[in-house]
C-alpha cells in the first residue's frame, strides 16, 4: 500500500496553528473588553439606581435661624411668635414678609389663633445705620380699614425691626414720601420703638415730664401666650420697678391674667454680676398648682427682667430660697410658634 505524501501537509502546519493560536488570543481579548465593558456598564447602574436625597433630608441641610413676628390676637393686642426661618441675607425683611396678609401667611397666623397686621401686598426697603431703621411702606399700607389697623401694623413692624440687636428706632415713609398721618389719621411723623406696643392709657395729674414706661408681660386669657404691655410709670424705670408693677397684675378690664398670685409680695430685687435676683414672699409657691405647673407665671417674669441691660440669667427666690436649683437664662424668644399651634384647637392641620 502506498503512503499518503505528507510533506506538503507538514509545510502547511506551522501556519495553521499559528492562525488558531491569533484566533484564540482574540477571542480572548474580546473576552476582556466584554468583561470591562460590562464591569463599565454596571458601575454606570449603580451610579443612576442612588436614591435621590429626599425634601425633608434637603431642608435639615438648611441652617433655620429664630426670628420674632408680630400678630394681632383675638383682643385687640399685638402679640410677639418667635418663629424659625432659613438663614438669609436681609432676615429683617423676610421677617416682615411673613406678617403680610396672604393665603400662607393668614393659614399660618391662623394656626396659632392669630392674623397678620400688614396688609396684603406691602412690600419693604429698608435701611439700616447707626442704630436707626428707616423703613419705606408700599402704598398698599395705605389700605388699612380703620385707625386700630393702622396703629397695629406700625407698631408691629417697628416691634418686628427693633428685635433685632441693630436696631433701636424706627421711622416710616409710605410708598417713598413721608407722611405725618395716615388714612384715618393714626400719626407716623415720629420715632418708634418697641416701647410703644399695647401701650396701656394712663391718667396724669400735674407734671407729666418724669413719667417713664416699663414692659410688663402678662399671660393671655387662655394662658397659651404671653403679652406684653407698655405701663406708663413714675419712678426709675429699672427692674425693681418692672417687677413690683408685673406683681400688681394687668388692669381688670384688660383680660389678660396676673403671673403673681394675690397677696405675694416682693422682698427684694437685685442684679449682681449678670444675675438678676428676685425674692418673693411665700404666696409665691403656690404657682406650682397651676395646670402647667407654674411655667407661664416664671416666664412672664424671665422676660419682664429680660429687657434690661446687663440681665443674663433670673434667679427666682421664695423666702429667701431658690425656687429653681439653676438660675434661668434670660431670653428674647418668646411663643414659640410650634408650642402655640400645639395649644391651640381651633384649626386641624391638614397635609
């Protein structure tokens, strides 16, 4: 039998398993950029499938600074909310925009048994310098309905502005001029300051030119807020004074409550190193029977002691000893606005 001749065949082997050994590199190779591209793709996923950073989460990032407004209650008196905004520039003028009156803002005063003093669509410039605030009303503050009105929404806006540490007094202008009255005759030619709000009327006999006012606070009716009263007085218009007229109490017809219960007498005042020191006779304990456990009655005083000058903390005494173990730091922030919604049962939040 002859033999097949395998000499060519030989000859043709070295390039055949050289054309096998390029086609399995390269199949390989096309394995790698499959597996990369891959590894590519499903990083690019993961990157997408991230849970997007909810409005509540986006909100706790943003830095919320206390702020006061000023709102009208059900008896005529303008009552400070300590309430808490974004951080901005221009806060004084945020601040003011939520006691304009609209759809938001009515909801929001309305929540707390409230309304809004400015009317809608004021709008604000401001300038601030030197202690003075000069404050430029659109002219839809010219729209007020009565004398009452007028006298809360300057008030208000001049309390809202002389809040903050910058400012001492304020004056108006109304849509760019300067008026001397408004529509129904309520005076705006002079400096206010929060001295003038709820300003009690007073009776004088002889020279009136040594009368001075203290800022008196004094639970609400209900007891959910606290109010202060401007009270015309005629002595030093220092803590002592301050404290022995918040004991007196409100005036009867006034419907607001006195902190201090009946016959409790004041023994001594004092201020020593940014402590103000306050002893009241036994009568003051009873203050503990009260529904909240006397909290509205120590605040009233917190924040009578805390308009003057160098108070820091309140030491409160009942014969001599402490009715608190710590003395109570001294405050500005007044009705809490979330405590007061929480009190108030006349609306039912909606989401």
């Amino acid at each position: 039998m002859k033999l097949p001749d395998i000499s060519k065949w030989k000859e043709k082997l070295p390039r055949r398993l050289d054309m096998e050994r390029l086609l399995i590199v390269g199949a390989a190779a096309l394995v790698v950029v499959l597996a990369l591209r891959g590894g590519e793709e499903a990083e690019t996923t993961m990157v997408y499938s991230a849970p997007p950073v909810s409005a509540s989460a986006a909100q706790e990032q943003v830095e919320m600074v206390s702020t006061v407004c000023w709102y009208e209650d059900g008896d005529g008196y303008l009552v400070p909310v300590t309430r808490k905004v974004p951080m901005q520039d221009g806060i004084a003028k945020a601040t003011l925009s939520l006691m304009v009156a609209s759809s938001e803002n009515d909801l929001a005063a309305a929540r707390m048994g409230l309304t809004n003093v400015i009317p809608e669509g004021v709008t604000f410039d401001l300038d601030i310098s030197g202690g003075k605030a000069r404050v430029d009303l659109s002219k839809e503050a010219l729209s007020c309905a009565s004398a009452e009105e007028e006298l809360l929404m300057v008030q208000g806006v001049a309390a809202t502005l002389c809040g903050f540490e910058t400012v001492e007094e304020v004056t108006f202008l109304f849509d760019g001029q300067h008026r001397s009255k408004l529509t129904h005759g309520t005076d705006v030619s002079g400096v206010f300051t929060k001295d003038s709000v709820n300003m009690e009327s007073v009776s004088t006999f002889g020279d009136s030119s040594h009368a001075d006012a203290v800022q008196l606070y004094f639970p609400s009716a209900s007891g959910r807020m606290l109010v202060p009263v401007t009270r015309t007085v005629f002595s030093p218009a220092d803590l002592p004074t301050a404290i022995l007229e918040l004991a007196k109490g409100p005036r009867t017809d006034s419907g607001l409550e006195c902190p201090i219960p009946g016959k409790c007498g004041v023994k001594s005042v004092s201020i020593k190193n940014g402590v103000a020191t306050i002893d009241f006779t036994r009568e003051f304990a009873a203050i503990a029977q009260g529904s909240d456990g006397g909290h509205q009655a120590v605040q009233a005083i917190l924040f009578t002691a805390s308009q003057f000058p160098g108070v820091k903390k309140v030491s409160i005494l009942v014969d001599g000893q402490p009715f608190h173990t710590e003395p109570q730091t001294a405050t500005t922030w007044v009705n809490s606005a979330d405590e007061v919604m929480a009190q108030y049962p006349g609306v039912i939040e909606i989401d």
